[in-house]
C-alpha cells in the first residue's frame, strides 16, 4: 500500500464549477502537506502548503487538511480552462522526507 | 518561470548505456533534490544534494548517482540504463534552511526514453 493514495480521476467540470481534489495518507510522521500543479511538458509548480490541520486560503484555491482522518483536500473556486493541469499532493516527514501522491488530472471546460 | 533550468530537454538512450542529467539551480538556492517520474506517476525521490554533499536518499539502486558543484549545480547519472529508467526527471532547488524544503522549485524536466 503506498504512503500516500491520491484520487485518480481524471476529472472533468464545466468553468465555474467548484473542484474537489483529494488525497489520503498513512504516515503519521507527515508534517507537511502541500500541493502542486503540474502543466503538460512542465514540472510542478507549488500551489500551497500547510503543517496544521484546517483550512488556508489563498485566492480561489483552499487547501484543507484533516490530520486525526489523514485527509487532505484542494478545493478549486470558480475554476477556469487555465486550471486544467494535473495537480499532485505532496507530504514531508519530519525526516525531510517527502512523498508525492500520483496525481490527478483536471479538464475545465469552456 | 522559475529559474532552475535542465539539460537535455528530451534524450534517447540504448539499455545498458549510461547518461548524464544537468540542473542549474535558482539564484540563492544551495539544495538540489532530484525525482523520478514515470508516466501517470508522481515524482519519486532519488536524493538530495546539500553544499556538494549528499543529504538523503530514496529507494533507488547505486547505479543511480550524482554530483554538486561549488556554484550548487547538479547533475544526475545513471550507469547501465533499463527500460524502467524511462521516465521525467526533475531536479528542484531550494534553500534548505527553509521550512523542510516546502520551498522547492522544480525545472522543467529531462525526458529519458530508454530503447
């Protein structure tokens, strides 16, 4: 079983829809949780991160985290053909450790 | 975009062939951490380079190697390629005394294709 089981999609909205994105983990030494998106032909690029359970927001984009449900989540506000991308979770041990989820890919439709 | 350039872009490669990947790292940045990604798969951690010294390791076989030079770039090399070795690699730069490398920015990627 892998450390980290994100949602595999891949997911299809029509612009405006609010998107859920989410992944799960097992390592209770995961300290930080962040999220990335990753273009096609691209490397990731970091979106956000967090090291506390709850929500932080950042425009358009909420990261929520769930530490006693290990459970994290991306939520997408209003979202727009630009977000189509795959976006990755990722989660650092105290360790300096860090682990990707596989990513799930995002189409936004016009 | 942010900085951290790779070279080659895109690179063919015979199995049992060996290969060298370079990083250029972002201005300021003294930590290096290279991944692997296959198709459909997040980035897997091969290692870290801090200061010219290695500074962690994933799961990846000796035959996967690397090097930091005093200007804090990189390079990746791979002796006695598999077919397995196809993949994006990525390398990310960071400063290390930040926040357990949240930090990190990645380049755009070397595709390997292993024939």
């Amino acid at each position: 079983q892998k450390e980290v089981e994100q949602d595999p999609g891949p997911l299809s909205v029509p612009e405006g829809a609010i998107v859920s994105l989410n992944c799960t983990y097992s390592n209770s030494a995961f300290q930080y949780f962040m999220w990335y998106r990753q273009y096609s032909r691209k490397g990731p690029e970091l979106l956000m991160y967090t090291y506390s359970s709850g929500n932080k927001e950042d425009g358009r984009f909420t990261a929520q985290v769930d530490k006693s449900s290990k459970y994290i989540s991306l939520f997408i506000r209003d979202s727009q053909p630009s977000d189509s991308a795959t976006y990755l979770c990722a989660m650092i041990s105290n360790a300096g450790k860090s682990t990707f989820g596989d990513g799930t890919t995002l189409t936004v439709k016009p | 975009e942010t900085g951290v350039t790779q070279s080659p872009t895109h690179l063919i490669k015979t199995r049992g062939q060996q290969v060298t990947l370079r990083c250029s790292s972002q201005s300021g940045h003294n930590t290096v951490s290279w991944y692997q990604q296959a198709l459909g798969q997040g980035p897997q951690f091969i290692f870290q380079y801090y200061r010219e010294e290695e500074n962690g390791r994933g799961n990846f076989p000796p035959r996967f190697s690397g090097l930091q030079f005093p200007n804090y770039s990189s390079e990746l090399n791979v002796n006695a390629l598999e077919l397995d070795d196809s993949a994006l690699y990525l390398c990310a730069s960071s400063l290390v005394h930040q926040a357990m490398n949240t930090e990190a920015f990645f380049g755009q990627g070397t595709r390997l294709t292993v024939v």
